[in-house]
C-alpha cells in the first residue's frame, strides 16, 4: 500500500519569536519521516517565518494545497505558539481530509517571550473556530506534545490509520457474489444507505461464476494451483478439488479486476458445495492475506467493517462467527470454517473437509475449508449493519488466547478474551448486529471510530 502523505501547516501569531516556527518545521518534519510517513511544507520564504497568520498567508497556503490536490492523505495544523485563526481557518476552509491539531508543551520554567509558546490556550480557541466553521478535526491524546516523543510516535500511528480509512472508504466497491443465502435473513442489507456513504455493491450471479469457471485459461489455473500447492492436505482428495479451488480463484480475481472492487461477500453455500463439491474458504482465505477482504456468508455489511479494519492496520483481515460463551465471564469463543488468512496462523494451514457440508451434501462436497491454529495477541474487532437508512458500526479491542477449544472441534477456533465480554455479547443483540465480526491484528479502535464517525459519518459506538 502506499504511503501515507501529510501536508504541514504551522500557526503563527507575530509578537511570539521566529525561531519558534523554524524548530517546528525542524522538528515535524522529522516526527512524520521517522514513523515511515512521507509530508509536504510549503516554501517558508512564502510566509512569515514559514508560518500562517494572516488572511494572505493563509490564502497562500490554501493555493498550495489545491496546487498537490491529491498528492496529501491528511493535514497537521501544528501550534509551535498560540496561533492565529484567521490564517488557519482561510488555509483549510476547501479541506476534505482529515486534520490532526497538535500543540506544543510550554515549560514552566520558561515563561519568558523568548520562549514563551500559550500554544494550549491557542489550540483551544483554534479548535473553537474550526467547529464554528464545520472544519473536522482530530487530536492528539494528550492536549500539548511535542513531536519528537513516543507519545506523538503514537498520536501519528492513529492518524495514519484514519487517514488511510478515510482515503479508502470514501469511494468503495463491494462486490456481492451470488444471492443471499435464504436461511440468513441476518445479512439483509439497506444498499441506498450504504450508496450515500459512497459504497457501491455490484452483484453477480453464481451461474456467471460457475460459466466463467469452465472457460479459464489452462495458465490462469496452472497459477493459482501454485498458489494453492503450498496448503497441506490436498493429497487426501481428488485431484479435481484443487483443479476447482484454482478455477474458482482465478475468477474471483478476474471479476475484482474488471469490476474494481474493494472487497468482496460471498454465497459460500449451497451451491459451491452441491455443484462444484468444494467450499470456497482458501480461495477467498487468500484474498484475505492479500488485502481484499473476502467474507462468508454474503455479509456485505461486514465486508465493508472489513476494510475499513485492513485499512486502518494496513494488514490482513479475517471474519468470524462470535460462537460459543467461554470458560470465564470475559471470554467468547470465535469460529469459521475458514477462511482465515495464513498470517493468523503464523504460515498456511491444512486443507479440510467442512463436516456439516459433509454431513448435509455427502462425502468430499465441503473441502476446501483452511485450519491450523490462529495466533494469540492483540486484536480490533467490530461489525456493521444497515438500519434506518444509515449506517452503524461497532468497535472494540481485546485478545486472541491460548485457551484451549475442545479438540473435536472443526474448523478454525479461538478463544477471545476482552473486559467485559459479557456486556459486548449483550450489545450485539440489544442492537440487531450479525453474529460476524471482523478481526484484525493490533490496536486500532481509536482509527477506525474516528475515521467512521467524524469523516465518514457512521454511527459508531466504541465497547
């Protein structure tokens, strides 16, 4: 993915010192480079001390965004001193990304006009007017900090992640692959909701999938039984198995390429398994490895909480069905068949049968499921769901364990552990969520709420 860009603006107000400005240049330029994130400053013989303070200065800086239109992801409005509005508020009034206002500390010891900043009083009244002026905003944790420290490493981690949200949400395209399964109603979803947040769900029918399967060119499916080759367990099925996996990626990839999609929902039953004998889980496991979340079940609604969770992290992502209660209070047991990608479970796992297909369709009709043991460590998870004409979300942080899971257990299970586990379950059915939820590696509740509620416009609820 590419990388995260960031215009740099810096406030001013005269009767504070220059040199102020010229360490903040310093000093930002070097925060954002060293967190892997790339900026842009405009020319500080532009301004007064290569600051913004006055309504022409600010209208300099606002015909240097429009010159990059394009080439900067997010904004810092950066406080070296207090600051002056009217600059600022000229400068960003045509902004459609992001902004993180960040000020800097003073030092009590040091209160004199030489080093003297009252950046904290300056970005309470600059937040002031940017909510006057309907300007979204982001901050950081604490209110005053300074760039070079591990606290602003993080403020920049979180603000990257929303900025890579916004930047990829805003113009979305699910693909529907096949009808809703008819015993999950769960997954009706309002599409008119979700085109005025700017998703589009394109459907395609399983007889187009099953067509185009036939008509695969002899190297597209030499290619992708490569890629499959490296899963264990295809030795214990017929050959015709992988010879269908391959077939049915490979059309997966053709129709995400012409159609331009982001994601993808998929009917993985019936007919897969009644047809072509074979459950889709390691073809769309691989998508999930490979940055286009793939979900189960024709959840749209979730493929689209998947993205914005593979976006925010910029790393595999994978859905889950929240299963069973734990052993403990603050425990859950999540489950898929699967298709979780390889990076979850440390490397590629071993091709199964999926025994409930077994069991309803026959023998053999359910391979193809992907199973090995998912990694523990932290975890945000959240679902999406379509009501009233709007869209809501939910997200949440927790672990991914070691606890064991009954080992007659099929599928892929794991054992999440989060504070207050009990209240989560009970919110989802208090508020009509689905019984998925979309997972992905590390701490990143704070992005995504803040880049689906302030941004995006969803309504999201933080558990």
């Amino acid at each position: 993915m590419e990388k995260i860009r960031l215009a740099l603006y810096f406030g001013n107000r005269g009767f504070f010192p220059g040199e102020l400005i010229a360490d903040a240049r310093r000093e930002l330029a070097e925060a954002v480079s060293r967190n892997g994130l790339e900026y842009l400053m405009m020319d500080p013989a532009l301004t007064r001390y290569g600051g913004g303070e006055t309504l022409a200065e600010g209208k300099r800086f606002a015909e240097f965004l429009e010159e990059n239109r394009g080439k900067y992801d997010g904004i810092i409005l950066c406080l070296p001193n207090f600051g002056d509005e009217n600059g600022a508020l000229e400068a960003l009034r045509e902004v459609t990304v992001p902004i993180l206002v960040q000020a800097y500390p003073d030092e009590p010891d040091k209160m004199d006009f030489s080093h003297r900043r009252d950046a904290l009083c300056g970005k309470i009244a600059m937040c002031n007017c940017l909510r006057q002026r309907g300007i979204r905003y982001s901050l950081t944790a604490q209110p005053t900090v300074h760039p070079l420290t591990k606290e602003f490493d993080e403020d920049l981690r979180v603000f990257a992640g929303v900025c890579r949200v916004v930047k990829g949400m805003k113009r979305l395209r699910i693909g529907a692959i096949g009808a809703r399964t008819t015993a999950f109603k769960t997954v009706r979803i309002d599409e008119i909701a979700m085109e005025n947040k700017g998703i589009g769900v394109e459907t395609v029918d399983l007889s187009q999938v099953f067509a185009r399967m036939r008509e695969v060119p002899p190297e597209a499916v030499a290619f992708q039984r490569s890629i499959f080759g490296k899963y264990r367990g295809w030795e214990a099925y017929p050959p015709v198995k992988l010879e269908q996996m391959a077939r049915l990626a490979a059309v997966l990839k053709d129709l995400i390429e012409e159609m331009e999609l982001h994601a993808v929902a998929i009917r993985c039953w019936p007919e897969l398994e009644q047809q072509l004998q074979i459950a889709p889980c390691l073809a769309m496991a691989e998508l999930n490895e490979h940055g286009i979340p793939a979900a189960c079940e024709m959840d749209v609604s979730n493929a689209v909480m998947m993205r914005a969770l593979s976006l925010a992290s910029d790393s595999p992502v994978m859905l889950l069905d929240v299963n069973n209660n734990g052993a403990q209070a603050d425990e859950c047991i999540l489950f898929h068949c699967s298709a979780i990608p390889a990076s979850f479970m440390g490397g590629p796992g071993q091709v199964k049968e999926h025994l409930m297909f077994r069991k309803s369709y026959g023998q053999g009709s359910g391979a193809g499921i992907h199973v090995g043991k998912i990694l523990p460590g932290e975890v945000t998870f959240g679902s999406l769901k379509t009501e009233a004409g709007q869209l809501w979300a939910f997200v949440a942080q927790g672990d991914l364990t070691d606890a064991p899971v009954g080992k007659d257990f099929f599928g892929c299970g794991v054992v999440l552990k989060k504070e207050g586990m009990d209240q989560v379950l009970t919110y989802l059915c208090e508020n009509g969520y689905r019984h998925h939820v979309a997972i992905v590696k590390g701490r990143w509740q704070a992005s995504v709420a803040e880049a689906l509620t302030k941004y995006l416009g969803y309504q999201t609820q933080i558990l």
